[in-house]
C-alpha cells in the first residue's frame, strides 16, 4: 500500500506521539493540504486515544518518508550514577 502523500515527509527526533502527530500536521499545512483533510488525519491518529503505536502507523500511512523513533524503542544510553544497596 503506498502513501496517501509519496511526496511529503515529517521528520522528528521525539518519542512523544503528539510531536510526530503535530509535525506532521505542519508539513501538511505547509503542503496546502485541505483543512478538512488534515483534520481528517488528525482524527484518524488519535482514533487510539493517543496510543503512540496508533500514531505512527497512521503517520506511516499518509506520509512517503517518515523519520521519528519508534514507540517504545529508546535511545538513551545507559543511565550513570549511584545504585542504592540493600
């Protein structure tokens, strides 16, 4: 299945869903996307209440390139500093 949008991509570097859901509201704004298409899209990613999962699939859906981190896959190294002993 190809994208609703094979020209445009969203780009971000957070795991926060509704960051990816904003980003990608703006490239569509900035691509002169009908309102109603873009509210049409805002719905369909928070049909899962925000689930981070929801999100990414609808964004994968609708956009040709798409860099964001996946939901649940961190980043982060490990942590440094002190472990408390028993």
């Amino acid at each position: 299945m190809s994208a609703r949008y094979p020209h445009l991509g969203v780009s971000t570097r957070s795991h926060d869903p509704l960051a990816l859901l904003a980003a990608a509201r703006e490239a569509l704004r900035l691509a002169r996307v009908e309102p109603g298409e873009v509210r049409r899209f805002s719905a369909e990613c928070m049909s899962g209440g925000g689930d981070p999962l929801t999100v990414r699939r609808v964004v994968d859906r609708w956009f040709g390139h798409v860099t964001a981190p996946h939901p649940g896959m961190s980043t982060a190294g490990p942590r440094h500093g002190r472990v408390a002993s028993h």
